[in-house]
C-alpha cells in the first residue's frame, strides 16, 4: 500500500452519466426502437403447478398483425449432461425456467410468447392461445415443501447430500453440512444456551426498471440484444446456453440500467425475443410489466432458520449449530450455501456446526439479491445474540467485541481472515452520539452486525488515450451504483489528469475483453483493478514516447501527476511533457497510445458493517417507525464516498424495507396477491429518516487503492437491528418478519 | 362515434380520445361511445386499471377542459367542488383549509405530488374504492353529488352515491359534475385521519373522517363519523356520532364512540390486513379524528 497522497480518489465529482439522467436523456431498455420492430408478449401460467397437456396457437397465428407464436418447442432441447452447469447455474433449469416445457411451476411461467406489430394485438393473440392444463397441488411453503406426502414439483429430484439417498423424489435439491469441533463438547461449556427459531418470506429486489430487451437476428444466424441487465456477456452466455449458439453468434449492448440489486443476473425475456426475432424476421421488443417482474423474476428465498448458540459468562462463545431453510423457489439454487457461509462468520468460535437445505417450492425461482442469502442468516445470527446480551446483562455492541473476528482467525466457513475492520465499525458505534442519545416513551434502539465476502471474478478494461490528451476509459461492467465514475477516478490518479477529461463507458461484447456481471460488490474492486493496469500501461508507454522524442533512456523518465518527467540529470535539459502534449504528437512518436489488462482478481476482502436504528412503535396501530439510523461499515478505500455512502443507504433502506413490510402474499392457489408497489410494501422516501453514514477505511491490501466491495454488506445487518429496536421498544421479540403493523398489535396483545 | 365504423377488428386498434368543451358536449360523447366510452379526470385510478387489464375502455372522454368541472367556488352557501378539479388546487386553497380542513387533509393524502396535480375528487368518488380517502370525509359532510347525463340532471347525497366495491348510482353516460358541500355551522370542524403501514402512496387500511358541532361551553350539539374500507362502502357510523353528541369529548365518550365503530365496522381479511387488525384500527382512528376536530372546533367557538 502507498501512503503516497491522492489527488483524485476520494473526491467526489459529479457522476459521468448524471446530467443525462437528471434530464430524462439516458436510454434505458425500454427506449430503443428499431424500423419494424414487433412487439412481443408472454403468456403466463395462470396455475401455480399444473402439467401442461396441449398448446394450441392456431388462433393466435391466424390473427392480423401476429407474425410469430412461439412456445417451448421452438427452443432446443433444454441443455444436459457436460457444460450444462457451471457455478450456480443450471442451464437445463435455465431454459425451463425462460420457457416452460413439461410443466408450468409457478403462476407468472412463462408457457407461449408472441411478436405483433402492437401491443394491444400482443395482448389479444395471448388470449387466443389456448392451453389445457392437468392443475396440480401447489406446494406453496417450506413446512408444505418438506412434508412426507407433500405433491413434487421435479420427479426426478432426489436430495443431493441426505444420508441415505432418500429412494424417492423429493422437494429438497442439496442438504449440506459444514464446520468444525465438536458442537456438544462446545454447549457442555457454555453458562447460557439460547436457541431459537427465525422465518423471513419471500421478498424482491424491487428495482424501478422493468426487464426490457430489444433483439434483431441477423441473415446468418447471428442476433443482436439490447437489454437492461447487470452483465452484457452474461447475457451472451445465458442466451447462447439456452438457444444452443456460440456466444459469439450473439451481440449484446447494456442499456443504462434502472436498478438490479442481483435481479438482472440472470436471463426472462432475452431468449425469447431472440427466438420470436428470428422466426418472425423483424427486430422484437419486449417490455415486462410491473406485474410480470413480481410474478415472473427473481425474487429471494423465504427462510426458516433454527439457530443455537452457547456463551460464557463473559460472553466467550463456546458452540454455534444452525439448521437453514431456504426456498428456492421453482428450480434448485437457494443461496442457502451463502447463508451458511455467512451465518456465524462475524464470531470466533471452536465448535460449530451448520447444515442447509435447498428446497423447491411453486413461486419463482430466486434469484440474487444483494448479499444473497446473508441477511436472514444474520437476523437469525444477530437475534440470538442479541437475547444472549440481555441475558448476560452485557452491552449488545461489548458481547460482539468479544467475540469479533480478526486477522488470522478462522472463519466458520474454513478460511483464515486477513485484515480487516470488523472491530473498528463496533468501536466507532459505541463512540457515535447515536449510541447513547436519549429515547422517548414507545422507543427504542437495537444494533446487528452484517458480513458478506465480496466477489474478486475476471474483468477487463481498455484505457483509450484520445488525441486531444483525454482518456476513454472501457470497461463490460454495466454501472448500477455509480461504478463509471469509480472507474475513472482510479484512471485519473494513475494518468494525473482531471476526471472530467475521462470519458468512462460500457462497452458491448464486441468491443471489450471478457467480463463477469456486476455483482457480488466486484466492480470497484475487480474491474476497477484492471482500470489501474490498463491506465499503468498507458503511463509506461507514455514514458516511452518521452523518452524517445528526448532521447533518454525510458528509466530515466519519471511520471509524475500528469507529467513525463526526465529524470537522473536530464531535468535542465527537458521541460516536462504533459498527457495533452505526449497524446498530440503521437503519430510522430508511433502511433496512438491505449492501455489494455484483462484480469482474474483476488482477494476482494471481506465486508463488515454494525448498524444503529432507533424506532418508535404506536402501540394502538402496531405501526413502527424508523426514527434514527446510522450505518457503519468498513469499504477499505471510499473511491467516491458519495456513491459509498449512498450504497451504504441504500442497502439500509432495503433492509428495513424487508423487515418491517415488505413480503409476497399468495393465496392458497400460489397466485400473488400483491404484485405491485401499492401492496408489496416497499418504503417510500418519506418512511425514512436521513440514514447516517459513517465510512470506516482499513484498506484492502489486494488493491492498489485499497477498495473492498461495498454495496452488499449494508443489507446484512438492518432486518435485526430493527427487530431489535422493536424488542426494546415493546419488549417483545420479533422473530418472523415482516414486523407489520398487524403482526406488532397482535403481539403486543399476547 | 368512429368506434362503430371500424368493422369488426376494433378492438385490435388503439383506444381513442376526446376531450368535450361543456357538459352538454361530453353527454353528446358519452352516448356515441356507448358501452365502450368511459370518462377519465385525472387518469390516476382509471389509466392504471386500463394498463392492468382491469378495464379496457375504447373511447376516453376527457373531463379537464369542461370548465363547470374545473371550478372550485366558495360562498356563503358553502362549497362548489368541479368534479375534475386536481386534488393539489384543493390542498393549496386556504379557504379550503380554514373550513373543511378533514375534507383538505383527506385530498392532500392522495397518492403524491405527482398525482396530486391530476387526481380529483370526482374521480375517487366514482372510482367507487371502499378505500378512496375522500369519501368518509364527503359523508360526514352531507355532500351533494350533482349528475349530469342525457335525462338532465340529478342530486344524489354522497352516502347513497357508492352502492359497492366499485360500483356507484351512475346510469351508463351519466357523469359526476360537482359536488356541493354546506357552508360549516358556527363552532363545527372536521377531521379526516387514515392509518397505512407507510407515509404515502399506500392505500388506507382504515379511514376514520369526524365532523363535530361544539356549542360555547364545549358540549358537542351535533357529529357525525364516517369509515372508510372496513365495509364493502365507506359507512356512516351512527353509532358512534351518538356517542359524541351531548358529551365534552371526554375520554369516556371517545372511547364509547371508539367501540361502536369497532362494531360497525365489517371489514374483510385481506392484503392489507386482517378484520380485526382493521376492527381495532377503525376504533383507535376514530378516537383520534374525534380529538382533532373537537380541537378544531373549540378554537372556532
Ligand atoms: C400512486 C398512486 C397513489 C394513490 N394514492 C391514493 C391515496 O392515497 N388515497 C386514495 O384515495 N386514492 C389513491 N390513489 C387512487 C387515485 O389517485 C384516486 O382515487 C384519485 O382520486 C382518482 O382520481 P382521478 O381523477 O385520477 O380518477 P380517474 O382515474 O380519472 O377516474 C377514476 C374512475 O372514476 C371515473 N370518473 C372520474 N371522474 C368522473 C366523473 N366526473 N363522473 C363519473 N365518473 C368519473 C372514471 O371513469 C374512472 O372509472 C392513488 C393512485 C395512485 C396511482
């Protein structure tokens, strides 16, 4: 790490893409339009679980205006066996999930689509398609899921990890076990034991931009996608997997992006519009409605956690054992093995034990969001705690201090800790005036700590020196959070010229090397590592122009903010050379100047964050209020501590959204009640108080400027600070959320 | 009317839009559109069930440009309310505020700043929302709702006007030009209060509107006190004005006026809450909006 001083990190200038989106001129997915371009439509499963015996289309193929119908047998067989997995990802599910074969597994699955050349007469040909179902029991909870007699959703699911191998189908996908010592050894020791059980429902990312894709197949079989997504080559991968094409076959450009927080991870309609794009021969749009994003796209697991853990006195933990749940929704891939990552990792600890289930149920399958997994493991985590406090009668943030992890401590989950400031965030909450500001009657305040890795992942950036002395500096990472102006923060330190003389852009798949999405908090870290490569590459060759054009040998050429400087006693004889002059005379020197690093980093440094939040609680309505809110977290390097603190924000409001009213409402068909913003509560700006920021630094030594991932962490800690906060102001301890208001009064009632 | 000269594939087009200049002109629409025509204020109930599917009107006749429907008129007579003025002039008029603030605070929950510029009072009327905030605060009012169709016009009071979950009076090409509210008596105030798990933008678990007459020794002559979605209608709670009137507002009266709306109160299980989640809220509410208008009403005496 170099003490050197920085002159750009750190500043906050205002964002690249800001001016055009303030004044409505970005282009988002929705905005693009092609000459005949077609709309097009899905029909979804009105049926929860249902087989699906016939399709018929010859009405809608009939109609004026429709010029493709198409449904799961005009997709190839879904993919199986070799390469039809990689990671988390299963592409034969993949396919099955973009359009339905067998069966439809939840309502909102996608069973036909249509390309028309309105809208409205989308609309009326998905009414004339007509579908027999055999409607079966919808297997709509975990308890339900995990009954002896409970209705399959996969018959040839049997559950990976159960010793035995159970013989018949079943709704659990994996069982895993993890950890360490000896768990009983561990709780003979302890002085106080609490073990508790904890439920989250399923809940959304709720990002304002609906899924939009405008797709063009070309004459020789290749296609063009434009689309909101948080990774172009994902999509080109995705697509490619369930279309059975070469990636490269398939070009697709990222829209400016309204939101994904994990949800634009994966691929709904981009398939879709390809196939009707092709059959149909005209560019396709399609546009998902609010409902459809509700019913039809990732939300994240509902979870049932049983948690138990064992302290002395002094509030030493001796054992942990949890028990997860999670759903996942209609096809396997939980993030339950996050969860279990997660679960006890903020804590030293000896004995533990963790095991996990990844259980199918009929809603949509999950898909990430933020911090996937992580912040029902920690209200499960963070509420035992939190009553082994009370019980110990020790300060919640001192029983923490005890038992935080530091450098070189294992982590439940196996690996050693390397630096980090897990113990700075609770040290900076007990000094924080938050901490011991007075309550009023009905109020009351909790605190819960939150851990997430943070992904490292490869990345690739090309630094473009202009020849007017601007950079352009490329990368294939859509920017959900503020990332362009990150990017060329970090390429303006290592260039030595102003931020704004850096063009930052996202780049389709055809004109930037390999990257993955955006996600796991990687891009600041990951992408922003290769910015710093690529930018060094342009400096060393920028010192090679200047070396040249004096005649020096390149060691002899320093660079320094913005400058080649000569050096080793050639300074009298050359006046330095700025970016502006080196890029002007750089057809004479050989040729233009681009820097280039492709990269697979590691060591991204864990995130750790300690939340405050004081609520007040009308005890006649059951309504709970959040007054105050501070979050405190360790990001390594604040590159732009706006856009840290707004994530840091952000994921606060998220979190506090899920705890107090945010959850899918089915009805016991498996239809969801609420698939819009008026009944899936998310806040509104005016639930919220300021939420206070308090950025801690302690630098990740795998990054040039010290950067660990930020925008993950803070949804961790919320859903128990607020439930906490809750207990304190009640007395009653909440361990289903959403803490509604008519949950609270009946509570309260008991 | 160009609906029924397209042939049999209408309905395959766009909708279509007409914006009449005077009542007599959107009576005129109205017939031509038949069945397929529906009036449209502020869009903000109408466009939304449109885009969902919960509607599909093929002719949108558009209330805005008819001036009788823009004026909001105060005189000694009381309160001439155009059915398409937008909920923000309403909330922003002082005189508004200084005679039905309940009536004012019920406009101004309305969606946000966004819909507030387009949302009506007419509009949340016959929307017919069991919900609609409005609506508690028109009956405890003794509102008029004064109807324009191709028979002429008709008056029909506010608590007759919503007859179900959206369903209202309204013959087919009948509309609603104005509503006419009584100028306050001496010493009287309303007070309009909902309960939502957020601040905004959210559709009221319980509404509870009060509207007290207090005489010079703060003995309450005259109430009324109206809920809104806990029946399949908002409901006038007799019950409950009893209960206030010949009292001081005291705890004893408030809590007495509390229980019979608890009483009245026929709310279902639903998404936004359970009925006796909502049963205990109408109460609590009911008490509350009785308080700030006694409040109101005491300072006006
Ligand atoms: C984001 C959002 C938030 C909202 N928040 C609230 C809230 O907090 N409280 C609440 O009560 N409502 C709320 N609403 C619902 C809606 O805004 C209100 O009901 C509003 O008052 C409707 O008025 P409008 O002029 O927009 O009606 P429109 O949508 O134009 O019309 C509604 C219905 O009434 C009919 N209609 C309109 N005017 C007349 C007339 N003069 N004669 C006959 N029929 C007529 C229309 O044909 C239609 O059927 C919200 C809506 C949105 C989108």
């Amino acid at each position: 790490m170099s003490e050197k001083k920085l002159k750009y990190v750190g500043t906050r200038p205002i964002r690249h893409d800001g001016v055009d989106k303030v004044l409505g001129k970005a282009n988002f997915g929705a905005d693009l339009n092609l000459p005949g371009m077609l709309h097009g439509k899905i029909l979804r499963s009105p049926h929860a679980h249902a087989k699906i015996i016939s399709i018929n289309t010859a009405k809608a193929e009939a109609l004026d205006g429709v010029l493709a119908v198409i449904t799961g047998d005009d997709f190839p067989p879904p993919p199986s066996g070799k390469g039809s997995v990689e990671g988390p990802q299963d592409f034969g599910d993949m396919a099955r999930n973009v359009m339905a074969r067998e069966k439809a597994l939840y309502t909102g699955h996608a069973i036909a689509a249509v390309a028309a050349t309105t809208t409205r007469i989308a609309e009326i040909a998905l009414k004339a398609i007509e579908v027999e179902y055999e409607v079966l029991e919808p297997v709509m909870t975990l308890e339900r899921a995990l009954a002896p007699d409970a209705p399959i959703l996969h018959e040839e699911m049997r559950a990976k990890g159960e010793e035995p191998l159970p013989e018949g189908p079943t709704n659990v996908a994996t069982r895993t076990v993890m950890g360490f010592g000896d768990v009983d050894e561990g709780f003979s020791s302890a002085d106080v034991v609490v073990e508790r059980e904890f439920t989250t429902e399923t809940v959304h990312q709720g990002y304002i931009e609906p899924h939009a894709v405008v797709a063009r197949s070309i004459s020789d079989g290749r296609a063009e996608v434009y689309c909101c997504t948080q990774g172009q080559f994902m999509v080109r991968k995705y697509c490619s997997k369930v279309l059975d094409m070469d990636p490269t076959q398939i070009k697709v450009t990222a829209s400016e992006i309204g939101g994904g927080f994990g949800g634009k991870t994966v691929v709904y309609a981009e398939p879709v519009s390809i196939v009707l794009a092709r059959k149909s021969g005209r560019p396709v749009k399609i546009v998902m409605s609010r409902e459809e994003v509700f019913i039809a796209t990732g939300p994240t697991s509902g979870s049932h956690i049983r948690v138990k853990i064992g302290v002395k006195n002094d509030g030493t933990i001796t054992a942990a054992d949890a028990t997860l749940n999670y759903e996942a929704g209609a096809f396997k891939g939980s993030p339950v093995m996050a969860g279990m990552m997660t679960i006890f990792s903020p804590y030293r600890m000896d004995h533990v034990r963790i095991e996990g289930f990844d259980v199918v149920v009929n809603k949509p399958k999950v898909a990430a969001y933020r911090a996937p997994g992580a912040p029902m493991a920690a209200f499960a985590t963070e509420g035992v705690m939190d009553e082994l406090a009370s019980q110990l009668g020790m300060d919640p943030v001192d029983l923490r201090l005890v038992n935080a992890v530091k450098e070189g401590d294992t982590a439940a989950y196996g690996p050693k800790f390397k630096v980090h400031g897990f113990i700075d965030t609770l040290q900076a909450v007990k000094n924080h005036p938050h901490y011991k500001a007075p309550l009023g009657p009905n109020q009351g305040r909790g605190i819960a700590c939150g851990f997430w890795f943070n992904a490292g992942m490869q990345s690739s950036a090309n630094v473009i020196l202009n020849e007017d002395g601007n950079a352009t500096v490329v990368t294939g990472n859509p920017d959900i959070g503020g990332s362009r102006t990150s990017m060329a923060l970090m390429a303006a330190e290592e260039l030595g010229i102003p931020v704004d003389k850096i063009r930052p852009v996202v780049a389709d798949t055809e004109s930037v090397g390999y990257s993955d999405l955006t996600g796991g908090s990687r891009v600041t870290f990951a992408t922003g590592m290769a910015v710093v490569e690529a930018a060094k590459d342009v400096v060393r060759q920028l010192r090679e122009r200047a070396a040249q054009t004096w005649d020096v040998s390149v060691d002899d050429v320093e660079w320094r903010d913005g400058h080649a400087v000569a050096m080793n006693g050639h300074a009298d004889d050359h006046e330095p050379l700025s970016v502006a002059a080196l890029a002007g005379s750089a057809a004479k020197t050989g040729g233009p100047i681009s820097g280039r690093a492709s990269l697979n980093a590691r060591g991204p440094g864990p995130g750790f964050a300690t939340h405050i939040c004081d609520v007040e609680v009308d005890k006649e309505t059951g309504r709970v209020s959040v007054l105050r809110y501070t979050a405190v977290q360790d990001v390594g390097r604040a590159i732009h501590p706006s856009y840290v603190e707004g994530q840091m924000q952000g994921g606060a409001v998220q979190g506090i959204g899920w705890a107090l009213n945010e959850a899918y409402m089915y009805d016991e068909k498996g239809k969801l009640q609420n698939p819009s913003f008026l009944d899936y509560r998310m806040p509104v700006a005016s639930d919220m108080p300021m939420i206070d920021t308090v950025i801690v630094e302690v630098p990740n030594p795998t990054h040039p400027y010290g950067v660990r991932g930020v925008g993950e962490t803070p949804i961790v800690p919320p859903l128990p600070a607020v439930a906490h906060a809750v207990n304190q102001a009640t007395g009653v301890r909440f361990r289903s959320l959403p803490i509604s208001p008519p949950r609270v009064l009946a509570a309260l009632d008991d | 009317m160009p609906l029924e000269n397209e042939g049999e594939d209408w309905r395959m087009l766009d909708a279509q839009y007409i914006s009449p200049r005077s009542v007599a002109e959107a009576v005129e629409a109205l017939k031509g559109g038949g069945k397929d025509a529906m009036v449209l204020a502020g869009g903000t109930d109408l466009l939304v069930q449109a885009r969902t599917g919960l509607r599909d009107p093929r002719l949108y006749v558009d209330l805005k440009r008819i001036p009788d429907l823009m004026a909001l008129d105060i005189s000694s007579k009381g309160l001439h309310l155009g059915a398409s003025v937008p909920a923000a002039q309403i909330f922003e008029n002082e005189d508004m505020k200084a005679l039905y603030p309940g009536l004012t605070e019920a406009v101004d929950l309305i969606g946000s700043t966004q819909i507030q510029g387009r949302a009506t009072v007419g509009g949340n009327l016959c929307n017919g929302s069991p919900a609609a905030d409005t609506v508690p605060s028109l009956l405890v009012l003794e509102a008029i709702c004064v109807i324009a169709g191709s028979e002429g016009e008709r008056r029909v009071p506010a608590s007759e006007f919503t007859t179900g979950p959206g369903e209202t009076v309204l013959r087919p090409g009948e509309f609603l030009v104005r509503i006419e509210i009584p100028a306050p008596s001496k010493g009287a105030a309303d007070a309009y209060l909902r309960f939502i798990p957020r601040t905004e933008m959210d559709i009221a678990v319980v509404g509870a509107a009060v509207s007290l007459t207090l005489d010079s020794s703060g003995c309450c002559e005259a109430a009324s006190v109206a809920l809104g979605a806990v029946a399949p209608t908002a409901i006038l709670v007799e019950g409950a004005a009893s209960a206030l009137i010949g009292s001081t507002l005291d705890e004893a009266a408030l809590e007495r006026a509390g229980s019979a709306a608890y009483e009245a109160a026929q709310p279902i299980d639903d998404k936004r809450g359970t009925a006796e989640y909502r049963r205990r809220v109408a109460s609590v509410l009911t008490q509350r909006s009785a308080r700030m208008a006694a409040e109101r009403a005491r300072g006006r005496n």
